[in-house]
C-alpha cells in the first residue's frame, strides 16, 4: 500500500464487489494519473477514514444484493468521500438507499445504447438526449432510485445512471472502464477531476520510486533471485529491482525446452550485455519434458512447470552459494485476477497461472512482484522509463509456462519442435508486413487432432497448427485481429511447405470473452 504521507496527494480506493472488470477500473484510474488501490468490500469505515481516500469507487460483482453472503458495506462510506457505484455497486447505493432493486428481467449483456438525461457530472461534456455506447454485464436493475437521487441517463430497458441531489454520491448500470464503452474514459475522468478533485500525480517515475524504495526496505543486504523468463514482464521486474539492489541481484534463467526459436540466444545477449545484470542460464529442457511426459490436463500442466521452475531456482541458488532469500516474478495484475480473488475480495477464479497459484506451499523463497498490480501497457510504459530498448519492452506477451499450453493435451519433444517452427514463421511474416506492433499477441498452438491431405500427388495424415492474433489493451478483454487475406495465405503456405509434419492451418476468430487469449 502507498505510504498516506507520501508524494500522491490524490488516491481512490477500489472495493472489489467480484466483478471480473475491477482490476480494469484501476487501470482507467492510473491512466487518468491517479494513485488507487483495490481492497476487499469488508474494509471498516475506520480502515477507510484512515487511509483518506479523494474518492471511493464500488465495483460491480456477480451477487444479487439480496443474497445471503453479498458484498456490503456500512451505509457510513457513503459520507466519508465522493462515490462511484458501478453496477453492482449502483444496487447496493440504491438498495442501501431506499430504492427499488429487481432480480433478473432487465438483463442485458454486451453493447447498448444509453440517452444521456443530464449532461453534468459524470456526463459533464455530453449532450442532453445524446446516445452513448456502452457495455452492459448485469442481470438485476433498479427499478426506481432512492429517495433524493434522480435519474442522469437510461437505456432502452433499465435506469443507466443516477446522482445525489446534493451529496457527491454517483452511480451508473454499465461498466465505464471496458473498452466498448466508448466514452468509458471519460466518464471515469469526470468522477476523478470534476466530482472528486483530484490530481494526476500518479506516473511511472513515481511508480519506480516507490517501489525502489520498498525493494531496499525489505530486501536490505541480502541477496535476491529473479525467475528470468526474457518476456516483458520479467525483464522490467528485472531491471526495477536491479536499479534498486544492483549486484545483489542474480538473474536465473531457465531453458525449459519449451521457449520460442533462438529465445536463450536473445535473453543471453539482452540482458548480460545491455542492462548488466548478472546471469546464470540453466539448461533443464531434459527436466521439463520429462515432468510433462503423458500429462493432458492444462492445470496440471501450469502447476507442474511452476514447481519445476521453483525447484530450478533453489538448486541454482544454492549452487551461487549467495544464500537468496528472496524470489522476484514479474506477475501481472491480469495474471492475479485469473488465478485468484485480488485482494481478498470475491472475484472468481478463471484459471491458474503458473507463477500465482501454481507455485509449491513450501517454498524457500520470499516472493517480490512489484509489477503485480500494473496491466501489461503500464509495465511497458515502466520499462521505457527504466531505459529498456524497444524491441524488449513492445515484445507480444508470451506465457510463462511457455509451448507447454500452447501444445493441446500431450507435450512431448517432436509437437513442441514443430509448434516453434511454425511459430517462429508466423512471427517473421507479421514483421514482414508491417503488422507486429498493430496486433498485441499473436501465436501459433499445435492442435491434438490430425487431418487428411494431398502433398505430392500423395495422401497424408499429418498435424493441424491454429494461428491467434488479437487486439487489446490490457488483456482482460481481446478482439481477433483481422489479417488481409494475403498474409494469411503466405503464413499457412510457409507453414505446410517448411515445417515438416503439418498439412492444415486455421486461424482462430473468437474474442475475449467468451475465449480466453491463450488456448490452455
């Protein structure tokens, strides 16, 4: 948590209702450059008086507000600060309030139109009648709002927004901080500058600062491992902690078989020779694909490769003879909410990441994330500022259990050879044609299934390789990147006539959600 004396005069607690957007709510915060932080729903009004916010925001959930067991709150946070109800968190306002809340028949799920009735407020910059684009994600409604509070825009079925007559209290049905809502941005910038007056003092240089003083604070004279996978987010993990330790700092990295062509190669020449960072590379392809050998299950398959990673860098450490106490990982905050309820609160859980929930209950380190509560722009824009070169911090994500999740079912020696080939094609004709840096992930996945082909006036029975390629900001939300139809074309022709073993590529359309980025 931000030290409350600290350099941030502005900061706006999050309450995590449940909602799989909350963590998107602080990303629109911090890119307004405004401090937050995100807590469980049960923090008391003495916690929250004392940690002073500028402004309060209630996150939607899944829960009805009459369930047993649903988030509350004492009705006393509705007098301590400015407040943003979204979704749930305007039913719990508006239930809490004395207004009509119903379950279920005002459903609506996806992109709707909403009429602005009052152009002030958080709708400060729009016209009176004008219609928005929004998304929805709610199946209860408020049917009438409380006593006091009126009515500042509806869609065509429910009440979309409504204020206190004279109390900075606000609240809107729709979720402002997803990227279809068009003037989500906005809307959230008026609760921060017109309704809760802050200020946009929060940047990444504060970000390195803060963090570089906790990393001396708790780390002191000791010395520190960091799991070094050559991706974004390890590799500013990297560089924040070694700007704040420097030669305390040893970097592991792990050849675990299952990285992109020439991945050693570049990481080996990034980072030694770039940043100086001192760097032990274990070579344990052996080892990986031996714990994986006749594993199907893509949880076991993120748990095992955790564990494997975490027994790598004990015996590592233990063979510097520095005595690490310390482990650093470059977990995300997409990374936390997937894996496990942030902060405590009752988000869901939607799959395991090898480096949050798939590490060993026993394990030797003390874990340092300091990028845990940043979204994948945000640490880029971290790295820039740390004096990474460009092509390390543009990078496309890449997974931390590596082709393992990107090969369906089985991983074994041969599928994950073939899947790199095949990637790495991909990879270089996106390049090719001037389209890497328009799309934010694309990647090719070996699929368990084999198709019957024509090669050489001969029939084969080979393997089928799918291409993704998305669009995104944060990762929480994605959209299939729409390829011209001649790249696609010289993509699958390379792959079927240069990567031996494949005669059928496809190429994936689905968005997030209902898919997730990755396959497994």
């Amino acid at each position: 948590m931000a030290d409350l004396n600290g350099p941030f005069v502005s900061r706006i607690l999050i309450l995590d209702c449940g909602s799989q957007f909350t963590q998107l709510i602080a990303r629109r915060v911090r890119e307004a450059h405004v401090y937050c932080e995100i807590h469980p729903p049960t923090r008391s009004l003495e916690w929250i008086r004392a940690w002073n916010p500028s402004g309060i925001i209630l996150s939607g959930g899944p829960s009805s507000v009459t369930d047993d067991g649903a988030p509350a709150f004492e009705k006393g946070i509705l007098e301590l600060a400015p407040i943003l109800g979204v979704c749930y968190g305007m039913q719990w306002i508006a239930h809490a309030e004395g207004g009509a809340v119903v379950a279920g028949g005002g459903r609506e799920y996806g992109r709707a139109d909403v009429q602005v009735v009052e152009p002030a407020g958080l709708f400060a910059g729009f016209d009176a009648g004008e219609k928005t684009i929004v998304w929805m994600s709610h199946g209860d409604h408020v049917e009438a709002p409380p006593p006091g509070y009126i009515v500042t825009a509806r869609s065509d079925r429910v009440i979309a927004g409504f204020r206190h007559q004279s109390k900075p209290i606000h609240a809107i049905q729709f979720h402002s901080e997803v990227a279809h809502t068009v003037r989500g941005p906005e809307i959230i910038q008026n609760f921060l500058f017109g309704v809760c007056g802050c200020a946009p003092d929060w940047t990444p240089g504060h970000f390195i600062d803060i963090e570089v003083a906790k990393i001396r604070a708790l780390v002191g004279d000791r010395h520190v491992i960091c799991g070094l996978s050559g991706g974004v987010d390890s590799s500013v993990a990297a560089a924040l902690v070694h700007k704040a330790i420097g030669d305390q700092l040893t970097c592991i990295f792990v050849d675990t078989g299952l990285l992109r062509l020439h991945e050693r190669e570049q990481v080996e020449r990034t980072m030694g020779r770039h940043l100086g960072i001192k760097l032990v590379t274990v070579r344990a392809e052996d080892r990986f694909l031996g714990a994986l050998a006749g594993v199907r299950d893509p949880e076991t398959k993120r748990k095992i490769i955790g564990h494997t990673f975490i027994d790598v860098f004990e015996e590592a450490a233990a063979r510097e003879g520095q005595g690490a106490e310390f482990l650093v990982q470059g977990t995300l905050y997409p990374d936390v909410i997937e894996s496990v309820s942030a902060k405590g609160g009752p988000s869901a859980t939607i799959k395991t990441h090898h480096n949050v929930g798939g590490l060993k209950p026993d394990m030797a380190f003390t874990l340092i994330e300091p990028l845990r509560e940043l979204f994948k722009d945000e640490v880029r824009n971290v790295g820039r500022e740390l004096g990474l070169p460009e092509e390390m911090v543009g990078r496309h994500p890449f997974p931390g259990p590596g082709l393992a999740i990107r090969v369906l079912g089985e991983v074994d020696y041969e599928s994950v050879e073939t899947l790199r080939q095949a990637d790495a094609i991909y990879l270089e004709e996106i390049r090719a044609a001037g389209l890497y840096d328009a799309i934010w992930q694309a990647f090719a996945v070996f699929l368990p299934v084999r198709s019957v082909g024509v090669m050489g006036d001969g029939r084969t029975y080979e393997n089928v390789v799918a291409l993704r390629a998305v669009t995104s900001t944060d990762g929480m939300t994605a959209d299939w990147f729409a390829f011209p139809q001649d790249v696609l074309g010289r993509i699958s022709n390379r792959i079927i006539n240069e990567v031996r073993g494949v005669n059928r590529v496809v190429y994936d359309i689905s968005s997030k959600p209902p898919a997730t980025i990755e396959w497994e």
